[in-house]
C-alpha cells in the first residue's frame, strides 16, 4: 500500500514537473531550448508508461528464462515489412469481431430486459421496471430509448430528480429528442416549475408542429395549474392575517384532498365547510362553496359513504338550490357535481331519494335552454336520471317532459342530448305510452327525413333519434310513425347508403317496420334493398346478420322476387342454419320454407346436409319451441315435396320424437 502511495507521489510530481519547467521552457522562443524540452517531455512520458507496464503481474523474468536462452531471440520484422501491417491488421479485424460479438450479445441479453421491463411498466410495477430498465443501460449505454423509459418510470414513482437526470442525459445527445422533452417538461410540470414546463412544451412544438394540438392541450394544463397555484399562494397570504374563517377553510381544504382520509373526517371537515357557506356571516361564501364542490366532486367518485355524507349536511340540498338558481359560474361547477353523482346507479338513488325530483327536473329543464355547457350538462344529467326506473318523474312528467317533448319536435330541435333523454325515457312503458300519443311526433320528430334539410344530416342527431324510434317501437309502430312510414322508410335506406351512423339501428327499425306495415316491403322492393341484405346474409355473421334474416322473412313471405333472391343464395341461409344465434337459426328456417315455392329449389336442398342440420336443431336441449316448430315446419315441407325424402325425413322426425 505504502509502496503504491509513493508510485502515486513520484508520478503526480513528474506531471508537476511537466507543468512547469518542461511546459515553461517549451513556450521559450530559442528554438534549441524549446527542443530540449520536448525531448525532456518525451523522455518523462516515456518513464511513466514503462512504470505502468513493469507494474503488470507478469514474471519477465521467469518469462525470459523460459522462452529466451541466452544466445537466443525471436526475429523481429522491420517496421516497413509488409507482413507486419498484415499481422497488426489481421489482429484489428480479430478485436472488432471480437467487440461485435460482445455488443450482440450484449444487445440480445438487453432486450430480455427491456421486455421485462416494459411489461412491469404496463402492470404499474414501475419500481421494478426501472430496476430492469437500469439493467439493461448497463449492458447497452448508448440508447436513448432506454433512458426515456426509465425517465418515464422514475416520473410514475415521484423520482422527478432522476427522471431529468435521465432526460438531460439523452438531450446532451440528441437535443431535440421530443420524448426526453415532453417527459422532462412532465416533471418540471410535477416540480410546480411552472415557466420552466412552457418553455420545454413549446419547444416541443416548434420542433414537432405536428403534434401541436396535443402539445397545446399539455401547455394549457400547466398554465390552468399555475395559475390555480398562484390563487392558493394568495390564500396562503390572506390565511396569515389571521382570518379564522380562512384558517379553517384551509385546514379543512388541506384533510378533504387527502386521499387516505378515513370517513368520520371526512364528514368533520364537510360540517366544517358547510357551515360557513351556510351561516350568512361568511364573506368568502362564493370561493368556499365553489372549493367544497370541488372537494366534493373528486371525494364523491365512487365512494358511496361519502355521497351519503355530503347530503347529510345540515342546509346542504338548500345551498345546492340557491347555486343553481344563480347565475354564476358556481353553476356550472354544481352541475359537475351532480353529473358525476348521476353516472353511478347508487349516485342517481342519492339524487332521487335527498332531491325534490320535480324541483331538479323543473330546474334542469329550464336550464337546457341555456347557453354554453350549463344546457348540455343538465340534460346530461337528466339523460342519466332517466335510466332509472325508480327516477320519481311521473308526477312531472305531464306537467314538464310532455311540453318540453313538443317544444322539441315543433322546434326541430336538434339538441343530441335531449334526443337522447326522451329515448331513455322511452324505456319506461308508462312513458313510451304517454309519448307515442303525441300528434306531432311523426311528421316533425324526423326532419331530416320529413324535409330533406340536409343542415340536419349530424350522424350524432341521426343516431339519437334513431335510438328514440327503437324504443318507441317496442312493442309496435305508433300511429305517428306509420302514417310517415314512406318518408320513413325512404330515408333509412338512404342512411344506409350513405354509411353515415351505425347501420345496426336502421336494420333493427326496418326489422320492426316490415312485420308490422306490409306496404314497407313494397318500398324496399322498390327501392332495389334486396341486394343490400343479400350482402349481409352473404358474409360472414355480424350484428346486422339477424336484423337482415329477420327482414327477409318478411320479404319473402309475399314477395317472388324475395323467394328468388334467397333461393339464389340457399347456401349462405344453410350455413346460418348453423348459427350459435337461435334467432338467426329460426328466421332461417322460416324463410328457407317461404322460398320452397321455387321450383326445384326442394330437390337442391335434399341433396345437401340439411335434413342432418334441421335434425340437431330439433333434437337441441334447450331450444326454444318456436324455433324447432320452424325447423320442423321446413323438414315436412321438403318431405312432401321429394318423395324419396320423405321416408327418411319422416323416420328421423318420428325418432327425434320418440327420444
């Protein structure tokens, strides 16, 4: 150790020598002093590099003994002979093979890791991801991709600081990384640095524009949070003055944010709350009210306990009628709150059972009227309501909805939402009822198709209402809709054509519109719809698979031109014969019998597997009657039509029937 010490000395001063005598003289201008100097460096660098080698572990000496006999030495090339540089340059390529080896199996032992790593990440082990992560940097330094990764999971686990470490790490390299950007501009976010944040995202967005919507959306949120921060910093201020109401605001503030907050405190400081918004004596009533919304709207969120608490408060369902009346923009917050109460099913019981219903359903409806997102949320929140049956608005209903509903249709009001609540509100038996009996429902509910107007063609406005005509025609079409039925039909199969919404919804409507109206199928044919549903039978089984067959029944019941078409396509409904759907199977079925009025038709089947088909239909435990009665029905049909089958036919059925 000593000597090791002294080697340290002794070379630390030659490099002090090097720095002053040698280095000064080096810098004289006589050429022959400067020269000397030179030497003297070399022959000083020299020394060191020989100490360093003689230092090495081998044994010269017994080296020398064994391998070099006096007398005795291995020739030595001269420098310019060419089978040295062969030599030195066969030696290089052996070292960077050697080199290429190492990094490839470097890489692939990596990349177990990353693998590792990244599934960690997905599963939220994000402690454990950075442990792999870190791994694999040791194994290859030089990829930034592992380095953002990492950087990311440090900013999952709140380790800001080496989350930049990571993400300077990979900037000294490639400055314009956008991902080391957008992560290190995360953290500062996380480091309340706020200025700092802005200036990394909007760097982000000159360099990347492409992604400026996303960027910009990430710059107002940092903006949003400063400036929340600085108003809380302010209060800070104020809450040092000594003002006991703000105190208590603050401390009550500070335990409600507190995720790990156990139930009684949260009612502690919810009572605490609620009384200075409720005493008349506090000046701050607006901010207190709208920070206890807030409180309550991130403290409500599927915690039961706590949405029965908040409405325990003494004057609470008080307060919450005055904000709404006002005209603030506490309003629209309140309404927030509400929303998130009415999107859980124990939410709407709260609403129903703490609320006057006719009060909230009169307050909403008035407010649907009104501009920005106030009309929005509050249908919103009566569309949620509405999907509860035990929603007590039956006493309102004729009173509020029914003029509200023909404001809507006389208006050609094309407000989504709404559409969509009297759709919900179709549901109910007693509603679709009081609904279906409006006049102007069938000429004006459907503008687009009444009037063309093509101002009118939303796909969203479309959707909802074709939504409320599916639930209007539960159980059948209403009057108002059949006396429109052309216009109606007409219009559906130009939805289609035009692909513009969902499909499922207009074949679901036609479904139900040809087996109540016989003149729709006329329209169809008419409007050339059979290759349309020819289409859907042909490929392979969907949602629409059902509503077409189901349509096609009806189609070829009555119409030739039907049974021909199916007939065409017999072994497309053969294979839906075998479908896992027994409604699919039985309509089937049933138009496979319509069509055995086309001749010949019969003695094509008995040649196919479909007696062994219709069979295991019959035979299914479990099937419903109505569809062995259609499976049945078309085995006795093609029986009596082929008189070879029908020995064999008759003889299964008796069998099936025995069993």
């Amino acid at each position: 150790m000593a000597e090791d010490d002294e080697d340290l000395d002794k070379f630390l001063q030659e490099v002090d020598q090097i720095g002053t005598n040698i280095v000064k003289d080096l810098n004289s201008d006589c050429a022959p002093i400067r020269e000397k100097a030179l030497n003297s460096a070399d022959l000083k660098l020299n020394e060191c590099g020989r100490i360093k080698y003689d230092r090495s572990v081998i044994n010269h000496d017994a080296f020398k003994q064994d391998f070099d006999p006096p007398g005795m030495s291995l020739p030595q090339l001269p420098p310019n002979d060419p089978r040295s540089q062969e030599i030195f340059m066969s030696e290089m390529e052996k070292d960077v093979a050697k080199r290429a080896k190492r990094r490839a199996r470097s890489e692939n032992e990596a990349k177990m890791f990353i693998e590792i790593a990244n599934e960690e990440f997905k599963l939220g082990k994000y402690e454990e991801a950075i442990d792999s992560y870190s791994k694999a940097i040791r194994l290859v330094r030089d990829s930034s991709t592992l380095y953002n990764c990492r950087a990311e999971a440090y900013l999952k686990c709140g380790m800001f600081d080496d989350a930049l470490t990571d993400c300077d790490n990979v900037l000294f390299f490639c400055e314009n990384d956008l991902k080391a950007i957008l992560v290190k501009a995360e953290v500062l976010f996380k480091l309340e640095n706020f200025d700092e944040a802005i200036f990394w995202f909007e760097k982000a967005v000159n360099l990347y524009p492409l992604e400026r919507e996303m960027i910009k959306k990430l710059i107002s949120d940092v903006k949003q949070a400063q400036e929340k921060f600085q108003k809380e910093e302010s209060v800070l201020e104020l809450v040092k003055t000594g003002d006991r109401n703000l105190c208590q605001i603050e401390e009550c503030l500070n335990k409600l944010e507190d995720e790990n907050r156990k139930i009684q405190f949260f009612h502690e400081e919810c009572l605490t709350l609620a009384k200075l918004i409720t005493n008349g004596e506090n000046e701050f009533e607006i901010e207190t009210w709208e920070a206890l919304i807030d409180v309550f709207d991130a403290g409500v969120k599927q915690n039961e306990d706590n949405q029965i608490v908040v409405f325990c408060l003494d004057n609470f369902t008080y307060q919450l009628r005055k904000v709404l009346a006002d005209k603030t923009t506490n309003s629209i917050r309140t309404l927030n709150f509400l929303h998130t109460l009415s999107c859980e099913g124990s939410g709407r019981q709260i609403l129903v059972n703490n609320i006057d219903s006719s009060w909230l359903l009169k307050t909403l409806m008035q407010n649907s009227s009104k501009p920005s997102g106030i009309g929005k949320m509050s249908i919103s929140i009566l569309n949620n309501m509405a999907l509860d049956e035990k929603s007590k608005l039956e006493s309102s209903f004729d009173k509020v909805l029914l003029p509200k509903f023909r404001s809507l249709l006389c208006e050609l009001n094309t407000n989504t939402t709404l559409i969509s609540y009297f759709g919900n509100l179709a549901i109910s038996d007693t509603h679709r009822a009081k609904l279906v009996k409006e006049e102007e429902f069938g000429p004006v509910a459907f503008p687009l198709w009444y009037t063309g107007n093509q101002e009118l063609m939303d796909s969203e406005v479309i959707d909802a209402i074709l939504v409320l005509v599916v639930n209007l025609s539960k159980d059948q079409l209403p009057d108002c809709i059949t006396s429109q039925m052309k216009g109606l039909i007409q219009q559906l199969v130009l939805l289609l054509k035009s692909k513009q919404l969902q499909t499922s919804r207009v074949y679901l409507i036609l479904s139900r519109v040809v087996t109540s109206f016989e003149g729709a199928i006329k329209i169809l044919l008419n409007l050339n719809f059979l290759p349309h549903l020819v289409e859907i039978i042909q490929g392979e089984e969907t949602p629409l698979t059902g509503h077409a067959v189901r349509i096609l029944v009806s189609m070829t019941r009555i119409s030739k031109k039907s049974q021909k078409m199916a007939a065409k396509n017999c072994l497309y409904l053969l294979k839906h014969l075998k479908s896992p759907n027994e409604s699919i199977v039985g309509n089937t079925a049933l138009c496979l019998t319509h069509c055995l009025a086309v001749p010949k038709l019969s003695s094509y089947l008995t040649q196919t597997d479909i007696m062994d088909i219709l069979l295991s239909v019959i035979k299914k435990e479990g099937a419903s009657e109505n569809i062995k009665k259609n499976a049945g029905q078309l085995l006795a049909k093609l029986a009596n039509a082929e008189t070879e089958y029908k020995v064999d036919a008759f003889a299964a059925i008796a069998q099936v029937t025995r069993n």
